[in-house]
C-alpha cells in the first residue's frame, strides 16, 4: 500500500499542485485546509481526505498527522513560522512520520535581516533536530506575485518594492508543487537536502513589466513603491510583518541573493519549468 501523506496549505498554490499530482498518481492525501469552502470541495471531489485544522494549534496538527506517513509543511509570510513549526515538529516525532518536505525561502538565512527569513532559517534548524529526515526548498520569488497585482497590472503599471537591477527567474507554483510530490512520493536521497528553485530565466523588475504588458498586448509600465505601499495595495489594509520582510528582501533582491538558476526543477520534478511569457498566458483570463 502507498503511504499516507499530508499536505499543509492544500488550497493554497503550492500545496493544492501536489495535491493533485499526488492523488493523480494514486496516493493517499489528507489536505490541512484552514476552512471548507469551494476549494476544498474541489480537492476533496478529486478524493483527498479534507482536515480542518491551524498550524497554530498543536492539538488540531496532531490529530492531522495521525496514520501519516509523509508530510508537506508550508507556512504563510505571517507571524508565527517558528512556532509552527515546532508543534508541526513534535506531532510529527509523535505520529512517526518519516519524511518532511519544508517549504523555506531563498533568502533564508542566519544573517538574515528579514524576520520572516530569519524565522524561516530558525524552522529549517528545528526540523533538522527534530530527527525527522526533512528535505528544504528554497524557491526565489513567485510567479504568482503577478496574480497579486493583478489590479495594478489592469491599471497599466506593476508597482513593486524592487530596485532596476536586481534579478530573479520567477517560479511558478506549480513547478515547486512538481518538485514536492516528487520529493514526497519517493523520498529516497532526499534526507537533509536544500533545494534552491528557479524558473527558466532572470529578469529585472522592468523586464518583467514589459515581457506582461508584450504577452497582454498592452503597456505595463514598471514602478517602484515602498514595502508598505505594496503591501497596502495587495491586502488592503497594512501589514506591518509583511511589509519588514519586503524591505529587507528588496535589498537581498538588489544584493543578488534571489538571483540564479538551476535543473532541479526539470531532474526531480520531471517537468521543464514553465517560462514567464507562458504563466501570463495561462492566467490570462485572471489579468481580464
């Protein structure tokens, strides 16, 4: 029988791709969602086992972990990453899980001036002794950065916290949900790895801004905004931990520290990481 896996942040980006991956290749998943909602249906209508739970609460993440074999740990650019992880960490040492995939950050570091980095480097530590064999990724920025600007992108302008020479090979989500279902559906060689994941090719900030305006036919001019300008406008309202870790970032972006590229998408996850010009035209409709 194919052991159970959980996947935390099931209706999120990364998680809900290897999800699916998962239950695509007849492996048992239990989807750690916060809520049932729309979602959720959907995962659970693909035959996932749906478990309502919070990352912050020790008991709930017990009971979820419970009979599973193999887990995926994700946690959002909020506070509270540290702590997660250490009651993920111990119900897992309780429950006898045998593998952990974390999902960390490229910036994360010991020197790390962002809080959420930091804490991030603190979480990779905590599941290395917690005697769990764990495997990390750290990818560079998102793809989907650009579905949260979407807006702004409907206005004509990407407005970014990102200096003009910085450069990153943006990833989609469901490259890195690729690499996670690999990872998790043999995690052979994996034990104590950390991945650095990329998409295909670096860009600037203004690169990115123009190669969306040339795929959706229209002009998008690049503009640099504050952390909290940003943060303002994606959420709606401030976001004070957010906002830190964006200015800390944007100078790691400035410094280098996202930049580069890599096959690890393509040599674990099985699968060509898709360009930029093609997550645009696959999300077109989102943009409209």
């Amino acid at each position: 029988m194919k052991p159970t896996l959980l996947i935390t942040g099931a209706t999120g980006s990364t998680g809900r791709a290897a999800t699916n991956l998962l239950l695509d290749r007849g492996f048992p998943v239990r989807a750690f969602v916060h809520r049932e909602d729309a979602r959720s249906s959907k995962l659970a209508e693909s035959g996932a086992e749906i478990v309502v739970g919070d990352l912050h609460d020790f008991h709930s993440v017990r009971r979820a972990l419970e009979g599973v074999q193999r887990a995926y740990f994700v946690h959002p650019i909020d506070p509270g990453i540290a702590q997660a992880t250490v009651q993920f960490a111990q119900a897992a040492r309780e429950a006898g899980v045998e593998f952990i995939v974390n999902m960390s950050q490229k910036s994360a570091r010991r020197e790390a001036k962002s809080n959420a980095a930091l804490q991030h480097w603190l979480s990779e530590r905590v599941f290395d002794w917690s005697g769990t064999p764990v495997a990390h990724l750290r990818p560079t920025y998102f793809a989907e950065w650009l579905l949260y600007m979407r807006r702004m992108i409907g206005e004509g302008r990407m407005s970014v916290p990102f200096g003009t020479t910085g450069r990153h090979a943006p990833i989609a989500a469901e490259d890195q949900g690729a690499v996670i279902a690999a990872i998790l559906a043999d995690p052979i060689g994996h034990a104590g790895q950390v991945y650095p994941l990329f998409g295909p090719v670096e860009f600037t900030a203004p690169e990115i801004a123009e190669i969306v305006g040339e795929s959706l036919g229209k002009t998008v001019r690049y503009e640099k905004i504050t952390a909290t300008q940003w943060a303002r406008e994606v959420r709606g309202q401030d976001a004070p931990f957010l906002a830190q870790h964006l200015d800390e970032v944007a100078i790691d972006h400035h410094d280098g520290v996202f930049a580069g590229t890599n096959d690890i998408v393509e040599r674990i996850g099985g699968r060509s990481p898709m360009s930029l010009a093609a997550f645009i035209e696959k999300h077109r409709a989102v943009f409209q």
